[in-house]
C-alpha cells in the first residue's frame, strides 16, 4: 500500500525505521559510549559521544554544529546545533542529554550488559535507552524523515545537548543565560521521563521542584551510658523524630501551611481528572498523602515530603548509651504555586514554635525549582491535536512531570512555553539495572514526533503561535 499523503508518508517512514533494523543500529551506536557522567574516568567519552556521535549525525541532517565548553568546573561539554532554514517560520528548540548514570554492570540480569544493547522480550536493553540516549534518537530520526520527505522541516531547528543530566545539569543554568540568542526560539520540545501508560503518549510541560536538606540535631560529642545519663542528657534522635513528626501528620499530610501550594485550581484538577496511575511497582496506598485529593492531584499538583534517610547511633551494633547526634536526610517536592524562597524560614519558624531550636536545617545542595505551563496553553493544543491526529487518540496530559527535570533553564531563562513528550515507560528501569525501551513504544514515538515535526513545519504554526488554534 502506498500512502496517498505525504504525512502519511513521512510516518511510514519514521516507523519503518524499527522494522529495517536503522532505530536498533543506531540506538547500539550510541549506548557503546560509557558515558557515565558520574565516573570522573569517563570524561573523555563525555566529550566523543557529541563530537563522534552526535555532531556527523547533525551535520548530515543540515545543521551547524558548535561545542562549548562547560561555564562551571567539573561539568560536561554541551553541544549546539542549529537548522536555519528561513526567517518568518517558527523555531523549535530541543533538548537532550548523552550521559547516563552508572552503568551497574554486574547487576544486569543474565545475557545482558549496560553498554552493548540487546534486543529481547520486545525490548531493547541497555544504559541509556530510556534515559535519554532512545528519546533524542526518536526526535532526531524524526526530524531525519521529515526531510527526507517534505525536503525540509518546514520551520527552523536548534538543538541543546549537555552531558552532565546526571549531576544535577551543572552549568546549563549559567550556559542558557550566557546564551540566550543563540537558543532563542519560539517553543521548547523534548523529550524525557515516562509516559503515564507505556501504549498512549504523555505530554508534561514542567516538572515538580525539590528542595533536599538535613535535619540535624549535634548535641555533644560521642555517646554517653544510658543508665547513668538517661533522663539528664536530651535524646538527638528523639528531637529529630518529634521535627519529623510535625512536619506531617501520621498518613503524610503536610502540616506547615507554606509548604501547600496554592496552585490546585479547577482547571489543573480537570486536566489530572481520571489520568491513570496504577500499573508497574507497587500498589499505591490509598490512605497515603493529603485525604481530599484523588492520587493524581497528589502526585502531580501537590507537594509531598519524604524522609529519604535518618540515623543516630549506630544501627548495626547498638549499645545502651544517649547518641550525642542524630541527622535525617529530607526531601519536599513542591508544585508551581508554592514559594520557594519561603519554604526553609517557614520550617525555621515551626520547629521554633514547637520548641526545637535544637534541631538544625542544613542544606547542601541548591533548591531544584518547579515549572509548569498550564494545560489549555495553545502550544499544548497544538501539541496534543498533532498526536490525536498521528494516533488516533487524545495524549494524557500532565501540567507538570511528578520528578523533576532541569526545565527552568528553558521556561525561565530562555522563556520559552515547554512541552516534553517522553518517550519512556515507567516500568523501564531507568537509574537501575536492566534499563530498556519497548520496541513498540519506541515504534509509536517515531510516528508521534514525525507528525508533531510535521505539523508545526505545515505552515499553519506562525498564526497559532500567536495565540489561536487552526483546527
Ligand atoms: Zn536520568
């Protein structure tokens, strides 16, 4: 059969791209690089994965290539690439990133190894398929059979490519202010994170922030018998516990007004309502998180705070003494509608109020912020109608991703609306052994972005970046 419209065409293409081996070839091409950002050793293949993977890749599709180095110490290289092809059509920025976390070798289960990929079970298997090698591969290869089959994409293309994701993005904050010109365009579309339901695509156009600290509670060096100081000497680990204890109620509730956003609105709530949750992992506790809210509203339109480690003493080998100390590693992940700047004075203020000075807030690490465009933006309708068009069904659709991703360097900085279509499933491994793509979803990924690259690049995307749908 030979499709009678060119979109058509273009899709087929895309999609034939499994079939004929071309996807798997060159997913195996760039998962051979051990791009491990997190093992100093393998700076070097930082470095080789853009400029001996990525850079002749672009360049055969058109595009001018530029490396940069990293704007702070000890990040990654990052790479640019621009497709112009003429003034008055829309520019689509995207994003990816070639470096991926520990490759976990001896931990893949048998016959399967991080850095070579393997095709099994419908599955292809290797450390950064899903996270983030396969996506940008999709976007590109998508963009490679619109040309192919229009002659061009019909609107002008840059890229954005760092290698240091897994390190918490170093540098691309300072980079997108340094070079706000070079990235300018008119939307923000890549690619990262799960979809909802591996058989039906996912938009998000933001992410949760998170804000990690400590709660440390010093009180005196070393330990002190507990039949001879017990009742005169204060229990670190018992302050600790009534901090924790306050911060929440007993099923997870947030208790500091500051630290509930604000942002639940009618609109947000419509978007969340009936989006499936239940599938791979656990079962979802019912009688977890804030009582009023449906899970979807908990996970992608509340806050939620979690202890990720606590210790005092020493757990393995206990002995009947007062610890002198006590520390817990915590985390809130926050919405858009929450002040962030407000969080750590307002946690300040509560423990103070309950009588626990002694406890401290220590923080290491910077806040990570929340981003998020709202659901009826019209990019998003554009977006969501190119999908229904390729597949026939409406995307599920997610004012912001329950993680958190760097995307106030694009929404922020650059200003840019973003929308992430991911390409990944959340049963996929990722950051863990056995890391893979379903060979179906990265089938249907190739048609959805060969359609959406083909819709925006029809030439009806200036009028409605202005504000309006066409359809
Ligand atoms: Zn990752």
């Amino acid at each position: 059969m030979i499709p009678t419209d060119p979109r058509s065409a273009a899709l087929d293409l895309a999609g034939g791209m499994v079939a004929s081996g071309r996807f798997r070839g060159d997913l195996a091409d760039l998962v051979a690089h051990r791009t491990e950002s997190q093992n100093p050793t393998q700076a070097i293949e930082l470095m080789r994965y853009l400029t001996e993977a990525l850079v002749p890749r672009l360049e055969a599709m058109g595009f001018t290539c530029r490396m940069h180095a990293n704007p702070e110490p000890g990040g990654g290289p990052l790479l640019t690439a621009t497709r112009f092809e003429a003034e008055g059509l829309p520019t689509v920025l995207g994003y990816g990133h070639g470096d991926v976390i520990h490759g976990q070798d001896d931990q893949w289960r048998d016959g399967l190894t991080p850095f070579q990929l393997t095709e099994d079970q419908g599955r292809y298997w290797g450390r950064g398929v899903a996270d983030n090698k396969g996506q940008h591969l999709i976007n590109l290869l998508a963009m490679e059979a619109v040309i192919a089959t229009r002659g061009s994409l019909g609107f002008n293309a840059k890229l954005l490519f760092e290698m240091s994701e897994e390190t918490g993005s170093r540098g691309l904050y300072a980079f997108c202010q340094a070079n706000r010109d070079l990235l300018a365009a008119d939307v923000l579309i890549a690619s990262d994170g799960p979809r909802l339901q591996p058989e039906k695509p996912t938009l998000f156009m933001g992410s949760r922030g998170a804000l990690n600290f400590d709660l440390v509670v010093d009180l005196r060096k070393g330990a002190h018998h507990s039949g001879n100081w017990g009742g005169l000497l204060a229990d670190p680990a018992i302050l600790l516990v009534q901090a924790i204890a306050s911060i929440t109620d007993a099923r997870g509730q947030i208790r500091i007004p500051e630290w509930r956003p604000t942002s639940l609105t009618p609109e947000v709530r419509a978007a969340l309502a009936g989006l499936p949750l239940e599938g791979e992992g656990p079962a979802i506790d019912p009688d977890w998180g804030e009582a009023s809210l449906t899970p979807a509203e908990r996970a992608f339109g509340w806050n939620s705070f979690a202890v990720l480690a606590m210790k005092s003493g020493v757990p393995e080998a206990p002995v009947n003494a007062i610890s002198g100390h006590a520390r817990a590693t915590c985390q809130l992940r926050f919405v858009v509608g929450t002040d962030s700047g407000a969080l750590i004075p307002a946690l300040r203020r509560h423990l103070d109020a309950q009588g626990l000075q002694a406890v401290q807030i220590v923080m290491d690490e910077g806040i990570f912020p929340a981003t998020r465009l709202a659901p009826d933006h019209p990019w998003v309708r554009r977006v969501a109608a190119s999908v229904q068009r390729t597949t026939g069904a409406a995307p599920h659709i997610l004012p912001n991703l329950a993680g958190s991703l760097p995307n106030d360097c694009f929404s922020d900085v650059l200003g840019l609306p973003t929308i992430w279509v991911p390409h990944s499933w959340r049963g996929c491994c990722q950051h863990a052994p056995d890391e893979h793509m379903p060979i179906a979803l990265a089938q249907s990924a190739l048609r959805v972005m060969t359609g959406l690259y083909w819709d925006i690049g029809s030439g009806k995307v200036s009028g409605m970046a202005k504000g309006e749908t066409a359809q």
